[in-house]
C-alpha cells in the first residue's frame, strides 16, 4: 500500500516535469514519459526491490 501511495506521491511531479521538457526538449520529454510508464506499469514490491 505505501509503495502505492508513494508512486502517486511522485507521479503528477514527474508528469509536470515531462510536460516542461517538452518545450526544451521533445524526446527527452518522449522518454521521460515511457520510464514514466514502466515506472507505474511494474508492481509496488518490484520497485521497492529494485531500490534496495
């Protein structure tokens, strides 16, 4: 549940920091949305395990 509220947490920040990049750089911007993809495609544990 904590890695859940947590992907939330972080979410809209990085979805306005994409939307940013965009007007500085378009595939940075492309790119920042696919890992943004990946990152609430895989399951909380998955993440928490990949951090360590």
């Amino acid at each position: 549940m904590r890695a859940i509220t947590r992907q939330y947490r972080v979410g809209p920040l990085l979805y306005l920091a994409g939307f940013l990049l965009a007007f500085v750089n378009v595939p940075l911007s492309i790119g920042t949305y696919l890992l943004l993809a990946l990152y609430f495609a895989l399951p909380g544990s998955a993440i928490d395990r990949a951090r360590g």
